[in-house]
C-alpha cells in the first residue's frame, strides 16, 4: 500500500505543478490554479495518509487522520472555487456564503473536537493486508451527529457541482460536462463502496483514494485539452489579425500612392485655374467655384493618412 500511496502522491502532486504553471500563463482563469490547489491538498492527504497506515496506537491514529481531514477540508475549499470556474456558472451569493461558514464550522470542529471530525469515539485498530502488504486499517465507530453533517455537506455540494455539470451540459459545453459529471460519479461510486468495508474487519482497501486519483487524472487531461483548445483559438485569432493587419497596410500604401499622384495634377488644375479671368458677373461667380473646388481638392490630398510600414508594424 505505501507504493500506491506515493503513486497518488506523484500523480496528484505533478498534476497540481501541471496546472499550477497553466494557471499562471491564465490569469483570468480561475480553473486550472483552483485545480492545482485541489491537487496539492490531495497529495498532502495521501502523505498523511502513509503515517496513519503505520499506526500502532489509537490516539496516534486519531491525531493523523485529524490532519487528513484538514487536507481534505483544504480540497473542499479548493472545490468550492473550482466548479464555478471550471463550469462558468454563478451561483447564488447566499448559496456560496453558507458553503463557505459550513467549511469554517466543519474545519473549527475537526479542531477542537476531541476525536476529530471523522470519528465520533476511539477507533478500531485492524491489521489489513492487500496483495502482500501489511498496513493497519482505522476503522470508524459508528456515525455521530458531527459525523452525519459533515457527509450532509460534502453530499450536498456533489450535487450542486452536478448541477453546475448540467448547466454546462445545457448551454454548449457537452464534452466538458460529460467529462466532469464521470469523474464525479467515480469519486461517489468509490466512497459507496467503502461503505462495504466494515462487514469484512477492513481487510479491503479504502476504494475513495483511488477515486480521487481517477478524479485527478480525469480532470488534469480534460483541463489540459481546454488550454489546448485555447491556445489553438488565440494562434487563429493571431493569424486573422496578421492578415487584416496586412489588408490594412494594402490600403494604407493605396491611399498613399493616390495621394502622390494627385499632387501633380491638382498642381496643374491650380496653375490652370489662376490664368483664367472672368469677364462677365456669372463668369466670375463659377470661377470663384471652380477655385474654391480646388482649394478642397487639395485639402482632401494633404489629409490622407500619412502612415508608413515602419509606423503600422511599431502599433
């Protein structure tokens, strides 16, 4: 079991700097850091969890899976950002702030209470063993109201994250939300099967770790794709402004040899105008025009664009 432990360790733990380093190049977008955070407490927990399987005592027990569960609080945290960002769903205020006093109150219990938030009276000790490996199972006793509140909250907000999916899932994003609603579905099928756990004195595996690895992998491939994804639009985006850019600059020199050619004629039809005299009261009236005409000819020659190649590349 401690192979599989630092297993997730390394998975969890380079996803997280994975999605860590995405996150940064993005800002904006708050899934791939909230993901990378997530990760990280789940690789905390896994360590963790290697002392708790080396156990020989209750208290010792009970004081490692006290740390266990602040990991695992620190990943709701981290969930709690995540499935807004990653479904771009927004949430009722009032919804979110009672997630939020829930995670306090729960985190606030798992400390001063004095067998933790996970167990409700001592633990049971059971040496377990699993394809040749020897490790010590806690096994619970059973569920007090403490207990029973913190699987209400954690239930509870696996199905807003659900229905986060299903909105995602409505309005276009359909691989994405299938993708999201399996590995949730992975992470609930795997915490009820451990509920199987106790008619067999633990001698199974605790089945919720690998579907958190399978949760890990899942999303950290889905999230990598959607940076790909985007990056691939920005590099099209980029190229479609490279060729108006270059259409521009079409027009641009077009404007500019029109303006250089018509310097010389208006010249000319200047020169022409001032040798013209009037001899009669309407004579004098349609060369005032005429002169006037010109004068805005030119006026419409010196106010094209004077922008070279050099100036359009520097913008």
């Amino acid at each position: 079991m401690k192979l599989v432990a630092w297993a997730a360790i390394g998975i969890t733990f380079g996803a997280a700097v994975l999605h860590a380093v995405l996150g940064l190049r993005r800002p904006r977008d708050r899934a791939d850091l909230c993901f990378a955070s997530m990760m990280a407490f789940l690789a905390l927990y896994f360590y963790l969890g290697i002392a708790v399987d080396r156990t020989q005592s209750v208290d010792a027990a009970v004081e490692g899976v006290r740390y266990q569960v602040f990991a695992l609080l620190g990943c709701h945290g981290s969930l709690l950002l995540f499935v807004p960002a990653y479904t771009n769903t927004r949430l009722p205020s009032s919804l979110t702030a009672a997630y939020w006093v829930g995670l306090v109150i729960l985190f606030a219990a798992n400390l001063w209470s004095t067998y933790g938030l996970w167990f409700s009276g001592p633990p049971e000790l059971v040496p377990s063993q699993f394809r040749h490996a020897h490790y010590q199972t806690v096994l619970a006793p059973p569920m007090s109201l403490l207990q029973h509140a913190y699987a209400l909250y954690s239930t509870s907000y696996l199905c807003v994250a659900a229905g986060c999916a299903a909105s995602l899932f409505k309005h276009g994003g359909r691989q994405r939300a299938i993708t999201f609603g399996c590995a949730l579905l992975i992470v609930v099928v795997t915490n009820v099967v451990d509920l199987a756990r106790h008619p067999v004195n633990g001698s199974l595996p605790y089945f919720a770790e690998f579907g958190f690895v399978a949760w890990a992998l899942i999303m950290s491939v889905q999230l990598a794709r959607d940076f790909r994804a985007e990056a691939k639009a920005l590099e099209r985006a980029l190229a479609d402004v490279a060729a108006q850019s270059e259409r521009l600059q079409c027009i641009l020199d077009s404007l500019r040899a029109l303006e250089v050619r018509m310097l010389a004629p208006i010249d000319e039809l200047e020169n022409g105008v001032a040798t013209l005299a009037a001899t009669t009261q309407p004579e004098t009236a349609s060369l005032t025009r005429l002169r006037r005409a010109v004068a805005r000819l030119r006026t419409v020659a010196h106010a094209m664009p004077d922008i070279s190649t050099t100036r359009l590349a520097k913008a």
